[in-house]
C-alpha cells in the first residue's frame, strides 16, 4: 500500500502562514483502478493565490495547490507510466487521479495535464513559465492590457513568476518597461539579465517621485500584483485612457483590512480601466499561451529563474517566503 | 453693440455653490465678422460635470458650460439666421463664434453644432437626451458594460439626465434593471414611466437588502453616477466577470474628500473591469448616438422628461438643485 504525506489545513491563518497552521498527515492511497494513474510529487508550487484563497479552504482539508508528477503506476492509457503530469493535485506527496477535475477546497480546478517531453526544459517550468503563471502573464497583461508599441508599462511584483514575464513579453511588444520590486539584487537581474528599462525599489525609493523621474510622460499600463499603496500613487501617473490589469493584491494578502483609500473620481477624469482576473478565463486557449511562451524561451526573448526550496517538509517555509518576496522568479519545491 | 450677460467664476467652490461665487457681469461683444455667427441663449444646460471639473476653472474666467442659442445675426453660411445651435459657450446669454472649437477653462470643446430642424422636438433636447447626455447614456453604457440580454443592470442617478437614459436602453437590450434614485416620485416615474423592473430609493432603504432582494442572481453590469458608498455596496453584488461603466461620481462632488474605502482584491476575485470615461472618447460617433436615441424616441421606446428652471438669474439655483438631486431627467434653464 502506498502512503501519501498530505499537509492538511488545520489552524485558519493569522497574518502570514506559521508551522502548524498546516500539519503533515499520512494517507493510505487505495490500489489504483481502471482509468486511474498513481503519481508521485517531484515538485510543488507555492503561488500568492494559496494565501488569497486561504478563507475559502475549509479546515481539515488537504491545502490547494499544483504540482509537476512523475506517474509511476497507470491503468490509463492517456497518462503513461514515467511521464510527468501536472495538477492541482493539492499539497501531497502521492496521488491518485482519474485525469479528471477534481473539486479542491474552494474551485474546480483543471485536468491534470500530461505534459510534453522539450529538450533543454525541466519539467519544473510547467510550474512557472510554461504554466499557470506564465500564461496568467500573457493573458492577463495583452489581453487586458492591450498594449501598444511604444507605451509605458509598470509591472509591481516584477522579479516574481508572473511580473518577470510581464515585463519581458512588454519588451517583446516594443514597450518601456518599468519594473517595481524589493531589493537592489532583484532589480539587478530586471534590468541586465531580463531587459527591464528601469528599476524602482519600493523599499527604498519614494514611488511617486521615482516615477515622476522615470515616466515623464506617463504610464499607459500597469500590471497590478501588489495593491495596496503602489496602487495609488500609479494611478497617480496613469494617462488618459490608461489600462490597469490586477491579477493580485499581495500587499494585502496578510492583513486583516486590506482596503485602500480609493479616490474613484480619477478613473472617470482620465478615463482609466481597471480589470481584475482570473487566469482560467482564458482556459480554452491555455495551450495558445503555453506554445507561445516556450517559443520566445526558445528563441531567447523571455528568460526565467526558479528559487527552489528542497523537502516537501519545507513547504511551509517556502510559502512563507515567497509571500515575503524572497523568491526570484518562480518560487517551487523539490520534494 | 450687443451686450451679453456673462457668469464670471468668482469664487471658488466650497461644498455646494453658493450666490457670490458666480457673479453675473455684463460685457459689450464686438460686431461680428466675416466666418462669424451672434448666437443668443434660449436654454442653458446644468450639469454634474460642471461642479467636477469646478477646480480647473480659472478665477475670472467665464463657467463652462453647454447651451442651445438661435442665431441672429451671421456672416457664416455653415451657421444661417434664425437656426439653432448648441455650443459650449459657457453661462452666459449672447456668444460671438466662428463655429470652431473654442478652450473653455480646461478643455478644449467640440464645434457648435448646427441643430437639424426635427418635428415634436424641442431644442433643448440637445442639451439632453439628443446632445451629450444621450450620448453619454448610449455610449458609456453599450460600449463599456457590453450588456447582454437576460442580464442584470443597476443604474444610479437613475431619474437624471443619464441615468434615465442607460436604464430605458437596458431595458431595450432584454436587461432587467434596477434604478437607484433618492425619492419615492423618481421611483414611480422610473417603474410605471420609464419601465424599469425595480427601483431603491437609497435614502430609505438599505441597499445591500434590497439588492438581494431585487437582484437575486447579482448584479451584471453597474452604470456608475454617483460613487461613495453606493459603489462599494453594489460591488458585493457584482456577478463574476461584471463590468462597471463610472460615469461619475457626484456623491464626492461637494466633498473635500471623496476617497472610498475599496477592496481591490474584489476585482480580483470576480473578474470585474470598472472603466471610467469620458463622452467625447466617441465624439467621432457622435451623430451615430443622436440619430439611435432620436429613432427610439421617435418610436416611444426612449421617453424623456425635462425640469426646466426660468430665468438666466436663476442658473446658480438650477445648478445647485441639480446636484442636490431635485430634478427629474435633464435640468436645463431657460432663459
């Protein structure tokens, strides 16, 4: 009998996740039956969206969360032996699948996905760029933000797994790209390694003034990860028909009021959208996304980077530190 | 010579206009010259816009505003005798133009246009459902909320010049449509009149009740007059992926300050695209908006209703009840 360790969500977050709030269990895992695959965690992601999402999980559920599997026992024919797979299978070690939805904790969540064999990518991209973030990047920010050559954008979250390839596909699209992120090594990578125009440190540099000084002619995109106060001081630099894509409020994920003095009025005088979104809006094109960013990873155009935590017993810490903005690009476990 | 009356901006706003911070003086026009046309003001207009954009006035200067004049002298073909016209001549009771677009405080305006002689229509029309308020309600809602038959619209400032206007389209679009207005005669007019399906006098009722009461299945599309707390408690209501068109936000008008205290996340979470505009985003549709309304009054599918304040002395008192909300459909004065 296979036993799969499961972090069951036990104790309802305060502020940022701790240690117990989330606790190991074993899981004796049935035999698999007809149609049904065994696959074992080699990777696990920690996303924002896990600590946004946290209320609607239901205590004493296994917590949410994707993962990239090696399948190592199959009775279905679409999901091989030794392949990898990826799912929203949940933080767990083991599983077994049917390859159909599963309902966990708060949504639907899609199929797992076999993934495809391409020399030269680990299969912990599926994760990050070639996964939900990357597509959640050129959904979010072309669709929405529909920008044009020559446009100033600014991305906040910029070093994490989305922003980074915010920022690089704005390049790709001819526009100048303002990056916002916490340390001055991340804003080293944004600007001589990802191709970023300009770097502001929020921890250090006074946003307002930064941007008065790096987008004198304003800001026509913002690519919302954050909230919170950077939110408002760029709307203060938004032009006329300017177009604002929230795809995360990270500022306000641990706090108990994350609402901020909004002065509405702005968006009617400079004829401002804002649009929040999911990326699963864009579901029926998933593979559109995915083909389209392995294919600028090919040719060079976007680049990534991966901080990996190693242990399925550090989940928690690495949770923690993505949510205090320590990862560089894609934050995962190797388990 | 000709003399004009001329509302001069006197002293700046605080809170709602007063006597004294406009002042009427006299001023001698010039005779008119060749390309020029003398218009004299039969209808002054009233508008939210003009308390919004009150800081950008300069003192001294004429108020802006739009109005509908005959013309009774001219040296302009494109401008004959006896026609009208409206324009944004500012308050005030004769204008010398070219029939270009003049700078008035912050703006540049559109041309006066030369009004078509049409059967059972009063000119003062133009300043409302068949000018920039129709365009207004015609473009702001269809183009922004996108609406779909079978969906749920919430109007606000729904007895006003706008807002009559949106609710009636959604109504022709198969929408079901709930008015927002502060009396118990606007609600009438709105439901047994207009054919609204519900209406909420927000000075009595509790909106968030009766929201759920009257929009069971949510809230689709939210076409914005007012802002402040009306917004926050209809954004509770707001289905996933529901567009909100902010047409304005006349609640903070009269406010130092107008911020609200707004969860971005929301717009996360349920996919929601809130857009502010501005009318003149279409103004190279302009005709098309005035021909659709004319053809839906024409067939009685738009109806319309004017408060009509006598008297060039009386534009601060128009001006100022029309922010209080006492008008019903579109307050013009007349002279």
């Amino acid at each position: 009998m296979v036993k799969s360790k499961v972090y069951i969500y036990t104790k309802t977050f305060d502020g940022l996740p701790k240690e117990g709030d989330l606790v190991i269990k074993e899981e004796d895992l049935p035999p698999i039956k007809d149609g049904e695959f065994l696959a074992e965690a080699i990777y696990l992601s920690v996303d924002p969206y896990m600590r946004a999402y946290a209320s609607r999980v239901p205590l004493g559920a296994p917590y949410i969360g994707s993962q990239v599997a090696k399948i190592i026992e199959s009775k279905n024919p679409d999901y091989p032996m030794g392949r990898h797979v990826s799912g929203y299978f949940g933080w767990r070690s083991h599983t077994v699948s049917n390859g159909k939805p599963v309902t966990l904790g708060f949504s639907s969540t899609p199929a797992p996905i076999l993934l495809p064999v391409v020399k030269d990518v680990p299969p912990s991209y599926f994760l990050g760029i070639l996964g939900m973030p990357g597509n959640t990047a050129y959904f979010g920010f072309l669709e929405i933000c529909q920008p044009k050559k020559g446009e100033t954008v600014v991305v906040s979250g910029a070093a994490g797994a989305v922003g980074s390839v915010v920022g690089q596909i704005a390049k790709i699209k001819g526009c100048t790209v303002i990056g916002i992120a916490g340390s001055e090594e991340k804003g080293k990578w944004l600007l001589d390694e990802l191709g970023f125009d300009h770097f502001i440190n929020y921890k250090t540099a006074d946003l307002d003034k930064a941007l008065s000084q790096v987008a004198p002619k304003g800001v026509d995109c913002y690519f919302d990860n954050v909230g919170g106060e950077t939110t408002i001081t760029i709307l203060k630099h938004m032009n006329e028909l300017g177009r604002i894509s929230v795809c995360g409020t990270i500022s306000s994920y641990n706090e108990k009021d994350g609402r901020i003095l909004f002065e509405l009025f702005s968006l009617v005088s400079k004829q401002i959208k804002m649009e929040g979104f999911l990326v699963h809006r864009w579901s029926d094109r998933y593979t559109e996304g995915v083909q389209q960013n392995l294919k600028w990873l090919q040719e060079g155009k976007l680049k990534t980077r991966e901080t990996v935590t190693e242990g399925f017993e550090n989940m928690i810490k690495a949770f923690v530190e993505m949510l205090q903005g320590k990862n560089f690009g894609k934050a995962v476990v190797k388990v």
